[in-house]
C-alpha cells in the first residue's frame, strides 16, 4: 500500500487500533508480577525433592515479622507484646492467613502440653493446700504475734487477744502449748508454737492429708508463703514443676500464655528458641504463613502475602513501633512494586532527551513532536504485549517492563531518525516530497523491516530461558509492533506534514564536503591499515573472551535490591542475628527399606539403624553446622517422636534439614551440597541445590541459546544482503563490544557498587545487544552496498561509513541514553543492566562501527580489481583532501 498516497486512512485505522486497545492499555498492570523468587526447573534434583517433600509436608507461603528488643525493656514486654499481635492478627480478617508462630506462642503450647490435665490438679491442690495452711496456722500465728509483743509473759493473755474461742482445735493447741511451756522450756517460742500445732493436728486426728503436708512444708512463721511450701509438696509429692510455672497455673486463664507473659522465655527448651530467638535474646522472629503453597499467584497477579504486608505492618507498628520489620516474598514484592512505581519518571526525562537529541540529530522543531508522538505509541502497543503476553502465560515479570519501555523508546526513536534523515537527504537532492517520502521508505523501510526481524527475533529468545520466559514474547510483540508503526503511521504523518518538518536551511541543496568528514578520515584510515587495526582490536578482546565465559556470577537477585526497604532491612538483621541459612536451609530426603514402625508404633531396630547412618553421613560433610531430624543420640521414646514428623510416605522416606556455616549463594555453599548431591542414596533439595540445578541447566541452554541467536541474525543478514562477510563482521563485533562491556561492568560493580555481578546480565547484554547492536550494522552495509553501486569498493566503503556515521552515532547516543536510562532505577538488576547498555553501546559506535568495521569490509574483500584498487587508494591517501 502507498502510505503517502492513503496517509489519512493509514492515521484513521491507527487511531481505531488504539481506542480498541484501550482496555488492554488500562488493564496490562494486572498481569505483571513483583515476585524476586526463581523458578524451578520441573526435573531438575531439588525440584524433585521439593514435589516429594511437598506431597506430604507442603510449604506454605509465609512473612516474618522481625522484631527488635529495646534496650530498655525486659523479654516480657516483648511476649505480651507479640501475642497481643499474634492474637490481633488472627483477628484482622486477613484472607487467606492461616496462623502465626512465634517463640512465645510455641512455648505456650509446649507448657500447655506439659500440663496436659494436670492444670486443674494444681489449682484444686493448691485450694486443698491453701485452705489446710490457713486452717491449722491462722490462729496460732495470731497467738504467736499477741505472745510476742507481750515479751512471751502471758499465754492467757496472748491467747484472748488472739480472739480464742474454744472451738476443738484452738483448745487443742491450747492445750498442747501449755503443756509444751513446760516439757519444751527454753526452747524458741516459735518451736513451740509449730509443735504445739502439730501435737494438736495429730490429737485430733484430722483426716484432711493437706493438714499433714501443711506441717511438713510450712511452719507457723512462713504460713502466708503458701507458694513457696505448696511447690516443694507437689515436687515430692506428685511431679517436678517450678514455682514459677505453679504460680503461673494458679493465675486466670491460659497457664503457658500466663508463664509466658511474666516470666518471657525463661527455661524454653533449644528447639524452641533455636530458630525464632537469637542467641542473646535480642532478635525475635514471627513466622506468618497462609492457606495457599508458595508460589500461588492470586488475582492481579498478586500473592496473599503481597496484599497482606500493608495490614500487618500497620499492626506491628501498633505493638512494637518501629521495633519490628516485615519481610518475606510477598513483601519484598510489594516494597519493589513501590519502589519502581517511581522510576517511571526516569522515563519521563529519557523521552525528553529524546526529543532534544531528535531535533538536533535532524535539526528540526517538528521531528520531535512526531518523536514524542511516535514514541508514545510505541510505549502504548508495548502494553499492548504485556496484556497479550499475560494473557497467554498468566503473569509478566516486572523487570521486563522497564527493559521494554527502554528498547522501545529506543527502537522507535532510532527507527524515526533513519527514514526522517533519509527523508531529508532526498529533498536536499531537488525531489519532489511525494517522490522523496516514496523513496526514503522504500530504502530505509528495508533496512528498518530488516533490523526490525533482527531484534524481535533475538529479543525473543528470552522465551527460552526459564526465569525469563515472559520475556521473549512482550519484547517480541513489543519490537514488531513498533516496526509497523514506524513503515505505516510514521510515512503516513510525514506525508500529511511534508517538507515543513525541517526548517528551510537543513533541506536547502549544498555541496557535499563529505571528504572533510572526521567519519570519512576514519574510515579511510581503517581501510588503509585495516589488518593492523583488527589486529589490535583482537587483540585487546582476547582476554575480554576469556572473562566473559569465567567471571563469577551470584544468582541472589535479593542482594541487589534497595537497601532502604524494610523487607531489605528485615533480611539483614536475620542474616546479622542467625546467620544466612535460616531462611533458606537446605534438606536432604533419603530412602527407608525394611520394617519401619514395629506394632507398637515405636522404630523397629532397622530403622534405627538406617537413621543413624544418615544423620551421621549429613552431620560429618565438612561445612555442616546444624542437623534437624531423627537423632540417633536421643532416648528411643524421643527418637520416635521425632520420626512422626520426619519420617513419611508410610516410612517409605526421612528427611534431614541441615544448615551450613556459608551463605546459600556462596562458592563454599555450593561446594557442600554438591559433594552430597554426589551420593545418589540422597536426594538434597533447599536453595543451594537448586542454584546447582539452575547453573547446570544454564551451562547448556545458554550456550544452546546464544549459538541459537547468531545463527538466526546471521541468517537474516546473510539472507538480506546475499553475503556471508556481512554476517561475519556484525557479529563478532557485537561480541567483542558484549565482551569488553561484561570485563569493565565487572569492574565497576564489584569495586565501585560493592555488589556481585548478576548472572543474567551477561546473557541479557549478548541477546539485547545481539539484536539492538545489529540495528546499525543493517543501516550502515545498505549504505555502504548503496554507494559501492556507484563510487566503487572502497570509495563505498567511505562514502558510505560517512554518510552513516553522524546518523548512527546519533542514534548510538540515543539508544545508549535510553537503555542506559536502566541505571537509573533503584533495583540493582536494572542498575547492572543500564551500566552495561551505557558502556556496550558507546564502545560498539565510536570503536567497532568507525575502525573495526570499515576495516574488516576491506580486509574480507577478495580479488585482484580490489587489491589493486585499494592499492592505488593507499598511495594517494595524503592527497586527499
């Protein structure tokens, strides 16, 4: 179709294809995902351990709510404190939250446990206890206090003040005193107040056994200390309890919840605290967890943890202030989601420097606004993906919108200087507009339909990566959207405005002193020493080839995220309080043959045995610290209390969680699981294993993927322009800019950011690269092949780098500017992945495209004409102006 000739259709039907979009457009945010966590490789080792340990003990999703004790307050404060939360959480309504568990709760429940039934025979005993006390002591304590302020003269006396009414036992005792003045003379009056007591009890003959356990645990003088007489008696008598816990029962109410509130952790067994309370009791921590396995992903997008982080916070800060940070997937998710949500104003500066390098690039005030307008259509069709993407797949990762938005502001920007420029180029010759329009989209729509499949195509290769999978079809959409954008409304725009686009100077003919060009002195350098200048340029890359495949990655995308966030600030206190496996331990499954349980429900000697084996075969692997499981080591009733949460399958299997003393992303980590991965009797699964699992998968599939790209980009290229060197120079100068880039990004991110580079971000760089970087190498050989139609070989190849050169170095600039805008962002991946675009970029214009290029065109040149031609050339360089 004759865009020029239709130019209002082709705007009419662009305009119903945005208002039809609309609801993709409102609606796209719904489909992009702020989870940070990797996915599993479905056959990999630890994704089986996972679905084998899953089927029976299956991993919610969860928070942990991470709360500081103030130095000024006592470990009680912090219990009430926190099961006031834990009971206010329940309360809350939140959807989905199943339970909370912190150290105080547990230990709670394991007093309530203890006490079983024995709750209400403490309660009643002490009553039994306490009524026997005050019975047989109330009224000769009286009488012992009257006595004593009388000097111990008058028993009469003591005993009327006393309030003596004869009753069976008062003239019991009294009888038993005076005749105890007189058997027990000189003795302390107390001692025989207290025999006297007893003399009368046994006289009497009472039948109550709490009078008698009265008389041996308390005397006369301690009888109101009815506690301390009560815990001894029912430590004789019935079983051992602390007086604290007795006194703690004695209170209304729940027992351990009362224990817990007064007295904090006190006595709480290891197992209790070991993973909820740091060693010096000043980091507590609260598990949250919810009614769906980890990895659900609800309406929107959005996991019940992600919703929930805003309430829960709120919660804690009613209770503990500022004293408590919340963390976890669901809110590491949400605190990125708000993190990001700002960084579109980077974008909003990128789009204004767009503008600016457009008008100067094309010295024009209107190419701008039809930039900006381009631009922005471009930025709606890349939503336009995202909704069909998510739709197809579910959810969008969030990083990939911000990569997008960058390659298509500068696609859509580089494609619209190409064909604008070529535009202008054309009118400078004298032709008419409609003639120039038809032949600047002719010429430049080729390259751009070329470049165009060179990107989508490469871009979406990303839908084979599996931590990247939503990727490759957004870009892919996104790129060929903005490609017939840029063959239909574009023309169609320029039509309808024509030569007013530029102002009268820039299209007003002039000689071209394209000689004097600093361009066409490099290329003509290039050209005349071209083995020399490959040759230094190979150089210089073969040691930026070794790095790129050996310099070491980290695949703990939580590293790079802002500091500042409080699920970040949550992370590192519990890294700083419990070492960094807490949240991430590692578990090993293995095989139970044989007899487990004999009839009794007790372990049958063989499993014992098998148990006891493993457990030391885990607890003896160098780097392990800390083994949780069936030890053999404990009595055989607690060893079988343990396999009923250990032990599962019918007894067809055990599992071990183990801890090491490294961090799970750790070279040593790695180290570790990897000897007892190479035991096939265990099947290991946690963290750790599944970063083996995924640099295993990686070493294959990216290789696979990245000969995958070159072979599809050479294809194309070769393809377009009937020659295999074309092919051979775009890409391996692609991948020397790639190499050098990933050696000095290297650099800057490990000493300068003291981070760890991200083991996407080379892959990342070579596929978008791949693709983006190629864009120029298509202008520039139409160029080149264009002028080498009429000037010649070599005289093409200097015309032609010339006449390419401004434009692409603008457009280099640009895509640097806009790709480079990543680094902006507050999320260390996209920090990384702007750095790399900012330094790839620069280096493939202003290096590969002005020497390497132009020298390796020369160089790959064969043929007797050629060499003769190039000699003459090489001879007359200095006479040329």
């Amino acid at each position: 179709m004759d865009v020029g000739r239709r130019k209002w259709l082709v705007i009419a039907l662009w305009i119903v294809i945005i208002v039809a979009s609309m609801p993709a457009i409102l609606h796209y945010s719904n489909y992009i995902s702020y989870s940070t966590s990797s996915s599993a490789l479905s056959h990999s080792e630890s994704a089986r351990a996972q679905a084998l340990l899953g089927s029976t003990h299956p991993q919610n999703e969860s928070l942990v709510l991470v709360i500081t004790r103030p130095q000024d307050v006592n470990e009680s404060w912090v219990a009430n404190n926190t099961l006031q939360f834990q009971a206010a959480l329940r309360d809350q309504g939140i959807q989905n939250l199943t339970i909370s568990v912190s150290a105080f709760s547990e230990y709670a429940d394991f007093i309530d446990s203890l006490l079983a039934n024995k709750t209400q025979l403490l309660r009643q005993s002490y009553n039994n206890f306490s009524n026997a006390s005050t019975a047989i002591y109330s009224f000769p304590s009286e009488f012992l206090y009257e006595w004593a302020k009388s000097g111990y003269k008058s028993v009469s006396q003591a005993l009327s003040l006393a309030n003596y009414t004869a009753t069976p036992y008062e003239y019991a005792f009294a009888r038993a005193l005076n005749a105890s003045l007189t058997t027990d003379a000189g003795a302390p009056p107390a001692l025989i107040v207290q025999n006297s007591i007893k003399i009368a009890v046994y006289t009497l003959g009472l039948n109550n056994p709490y009078y008698y356990a009265a008389l041996k645990y308390l005397n006369v003088t301690n009888y109101n200390n009815t506690l301390k007489g009560f815990s001894v008696f029912i430590n004789r008598t019935f079983f051992p309890v602390n007086q604290k816990l007795i006194l703690a029962t004695l209170r209304p109410g729940d027992p351990g919840f009362n224990y817990v509130t007064h007295y904090g952790l006190l006595g709480a067994p290891s197992f209790i605290t070991g993973g909820l309370v740091n060693a010096n009791h000043t980091v507590y921590l609260v598990q949250i967890y919810f009614g769906v396995p980890s990895g659900y992903v609800g309406k929107g997008d959005t996991t019940p943890s992600q919703l929930a982080t805003p309430s829960i916070r709120d919660l804690a800060q009613k209770y503990f202030g500022g004293k408590a940070q919340l963390t976890g997937d669901g809110a590491i998710a949400y605190d990125t989601q708000r993190a990001t949500a700002g960084a579109g104003a980077v974008f909003a500066f990128t789009f204004i420097f767009l503008a600016i390098a457009v008008a100067i690039t094309l010295r024009s005030y209107i190419a701008p606004l039809i930039a900006l307008l381009v631009v922005s259509v471009s930025t709606l069709l890349g939503y336009v993906s995202i909704y069909i993407t998510g739709i197809l797949i579910l959810h969008v990762n969030f990083i990939v919108t911000y990569t997008l938005t960058a390659v298509l502001l500068g696609v859509s920007t580089d494609y619209l200087v190409f064909l604008l420029h070529r535009y202008r180029e054309e009118l400078r010759r004298g032709i008419d507009a409609s003639e120039a329009l038809t032949k600047a989209t002719t010429m430049s729509g080729r390259a751009i339909l070329i470049s165009g499949l060179t990107v989508a195509a490469s871009l979406g290769t990303f839908g084979f990566i599996s931590d990247l999978r939503s990727w490759g079809p957004v870009l892919f959409l996104g790129v060929m959207l903005t490609v017939t954008a840029e063959l239909t409304l574009l023309p169609a725009i320029t039509a309808v405005i024509g030569p007013r686009i530029f102002t009268k100077n820039t299209i007003r003919r002039s000689a071209d002193n394209y000689r004097g060009s600093k361009f066409y002195a490099a290329a003509r350098l290039s050209v005349a020493k071209r083995a020399i200048i490959v040759g230094v340029i190979l150089a210089v890359a073969l040691p930026a080839f070794y790095a790129f495949f050996t310099l070491p990655t980290s695949y703990n995308f939580n590293e790079g995220l802002p500091s500042g966030l409080q699920s970040v600030k949550a992370l590192n206190t519990i890294e700083k309080s419990f070492g960094a496996n807490l949240l991430y331990p590692n578990f090993v499954i293995v095989n139970l043959t044989g007899q487990v349980y004999s009839s009794n429900g007790s372990l049958t000697s063989n499993a014992i045995n098998q148990l006891s084996s493993y457990y030391s075969r885990i607890a003896s692997t160098p780097g392990v610290v800390k083994v949780l499981g069936p030890d053999p080591a404990n009595t055989s009733s607690t060893l079988t209390q343990l396999a009923k949460s250990f032990v599962f399958d019918h007894g067809l299997h055990a599992y071990y969680l183990f801890y090491l003393d490294y961090s799970p992303y750790s070279p040593q980590a790695i180290s570790v699981i990897k000897s007892l991965r190479n035991n096939h009797s265990l099947l290991v699964g946690g963290l750790t294993s599944s970063v083996i699992d995924q640099q295993e998968y990686n070493a294959v599939v990216y290789t696979e993927l990245e000969i995958l790209i070159v072979l599809a980009i050479a294809i194309i290229i070769g393809v377009s322009f009937r020659s295999l060197k074309y092919p051979l120079i775009a890409l391996s100068g692609v991948f020397i800019s790639i190499t050098w880039t990933t050696s000095l990004l290297y650099l800057i991110v490990t000493r300068i950011f003291h981070e760890q580079l991200l083991y996407l971000i080379p892959l990342i760089l070579y596929i978008i690269l791949m693709s983006l970087g190629n864009d120029y190498t298509v202008f520039i050989i139409s160029r080149v092949r264009e002028y080498q139609q009429s000037e010649g070989f070599v005289e093409g190849i200097l015309r032609g780098m010339s006449g390419s050169a401004s434009i692409v170095t603008s457009l280099g600039i640009i895509l640097a500017v806009s790709l480079g805008s990543l680094a902006l962002a507050p999320i260390s991946f996209l920090r990384q992945l702007g750095l790399a675009f900012i330094i790839s970029l620069l280096l493939d214009t202003f290096i590969i495209r002005t020497f390497y290029f132009p020298s390796m065109i020369a160089l790959l040149k064969e043929g007797s004409q050629y060499t003769e031609r190039t000699q003459g050339f090489e001879n007359n360089t200095t006479q040329q102006p």
